[in-house]
C-alpha cells in the first residue's frame, strides 16, 4: 500500500484524537482522525449527518471507529486458529470480552490526501494473540451523493490469517433522540444473543412478529432500546443492502448502503451511554461477520499471505435539502 504521505500542518495536531484531516465536497464536510482512523464529524451545510464529538473530547461508544481485525464481541478474547490456541486482552471486563478488534487506539497515518477525499493506512505487527501482519487501509471519500468508505486489507505475513471489518458509525437527522427517528432495516432475521454477554447463542429469530423488530417498512424507533444483530439482508441488482433513517417532519434523510461483504447490521441505540449522548445517535455498524466469529468461524474472512480483500460502505443524502453541492 503505497503513494505519498500529505502534508499536514501542526495545527492539525489535537491532544485527544491526533492529526484532524477535513475534506470537502460542496456543502459536504467530514474530519477524519490519526488515532484510531475514524470519521469524527460529518456534516452538510452545518447539519450533522453523523453524531460525532468534539474535536477537545475523547471518542466515547467507538464512534465512528472502524473495527479491525474483527468487529464487535469475542468471548474472552480466546480463540482458535489452524489449530493453534489464541488469547487476546480483555477490554470489556464486565462481560469478559474483547472488543471490536486491535485499531481503535493506533495512529493511522496519511497515505494519500484529496481535497475530497483521504486515504490512512496502518500495519498491524504481530502480536499477543494475533500473531500475523496485516496492512490495511481506509479511503474516506466525497462525491455529490454522499460518503464512500474502502477498507483493505492485505496479509503481508507468512500465514494464513482471521479477518473481519467493521465500522461505529452513529447516524442522526437532527431529532433530539432517536425515538423519534424512523427506521428502515430490511433484515428478515436478528440473531438471539444472551442477556449476560451479548454473544450470540447460535440461534436467529425471523423478524417477522419479533416482538417489535421488524423494520423492513419504515416505522419509528419509539422507546425500543437496541443493541441487537440483524442479518438476511435484502439487497439491489448490484448487491448492496441500504438501511435509512428519516424524520419526515423536516425531510431530513440519510441511507448507509453496504457492499455484499458486508452481511450483518449491529444496530445500537446508545441506551448504555453517558446520559448526555444516550439515545442522541443511532449506531448503525456494518459489519462483514457476527459477534464472537474468531470463536466460531461463522462468515470469517481468512486471507492467504499475499492476499487482499477490499469492502465498502457509505451513506448517501437522499433528502433534497441535502444533495446541494
């Protein structure tokens, strides 16, 4: 993964979440952090489309963060890989699990650099518990329908390796809470997850008739708390699942559409957070594999050395009011 590295001036420099890369595409703007490689704001003509956090705060509910090498919970960080026995460090030490993979404290750096657009690329060496080297990189990019997200990956090691993906994005159209937001999700099934840890059993529940979550036709969060793991997707001629969120008192919209790698949602409502940020954004994750999938084995990428995969996500302003550019 090569090309040149941007220049970026020291005021870019923020003692919280590293260098602060912006980019813009008309009325569009989205900053883009060094530490941990995640989008901290994005926003169109000064209306939020993501609920971020300020530039002098810490990333509080992995906003934003991409998740790498795996996304969400792994049960107490053990697993088992070409027959040999694996163990990761804790990091969620209620539930004795590891979360949401080995980036969100690194310092991504600026491969390539756009006024529209920017690419950060981090090696992950070897290590306890993941002894592999994998090279990724994430673009960041604008255009006049929205934001386009491209991880890669690539093993640059001698053997084989687990991979999965994710992303922590928290979507918003200017409601005070998510309840009043309305919700298209079109998954057929939610995978049963226990109640003490959050990993799923290993059985999934059709959607229809699930005690409220069912959103393949729009309908209001109303006081449902989530954090839940939809699957079954229903995808366009090109492969691509949408999921939307839309207040129709004002016609704000946004649409997070997800390529075919991408085959399950983690929808979150922020119901566990600080009381000043719960229920203010809803997180929708994209995710290339379930929670606990270095355990299982279900829907793991594993690359061959040399071997590269590439997936994407993005959100696109379906509301009038926000295409301008």
């Amino acid at each position: 993964m090569t090309g040149g590295r941007a220049a970026v001036s020291a005021t870019d420099i923020s003692s919280f979440t590293g260098r602060q890369i912006e980019i813009r595409h008309g009325l569009q703007r989205a900053v883009v952090v060094e530490l941990g490689g995640g989008l901290r704001e994005y926003d169109v003509d000064g209306q939020p489309i993501l609920d971020g956090y300020p530039v002098d705060a810490m990333c509080d509910g992995g906003r934003g963060l991409p998740l790498l090498p795996w996304p969400n919970r792994l049960a107490d960080g053990e697993y088992t890989f070409e027959g040999q026995a694996l163990r990761l460090p804790i990091d969620d030490v209620v539930r004795r699990n590891a979360m949401h993979g080995l980036t969100r404290s690194a310092n991504w750096t600026v491969a390539e650099q756009a006024p529209d657009r920017v690419r950060l690329a981090l090696v992950v060496y070897p290590r306890a518990g993941y002894p592999f080297t994998l090279e990724l990189s994430i673009e960041y990019a604008l255009a006049a329908t929205g934001l386009s997200v491209t991880t890669t990956a690539r093993n640059a090691g001698p053997r084989a390796l687990p991979f999965g993906a994710g992303q922590h994005p928290y979507l918003t159209v200017g409601t005070e809470l998510v309840d009043a937001a309305i919700l298209t999700l079109p998954a057929h099934a939610r995978l049963e997850l226990d109640a003490e840890r959050q990993l799923p059993t290993g059985t999934s529940f059709a959607v229809d008739g699930s005690a409220g979550y069912d959103f393949r036709r729009p309908r209001p969060i109303g006081s449902l708390s989530l954090d839940d793991c939809f699957t079954d997707l229903d995808r366009d001629a090109e492969g691509l699942a949408q999921v939307s969120l839309s207040d129709p008192r004002t016609g704000r919209a946004v649409s997070m559409w997800m390529d075919a790698r991408y085959r399950y949602v983690q929808v979150f409502s922020g119901d566990t957070l600080p009381a000043a940020r719960r229920r203010r954004g809803l997180a929708v994750e994209p995710m290339t594999c379930p929670p606990n999938a270095f355990r299982t084995g279900t829907d793991l990428i594993v690359l061959q050395p040399g071997e590269v995969c590439s997936l994407a996500w993005g959100l696109e302003l379906t509301a009038p009011a926000l295409t301008k550019h």
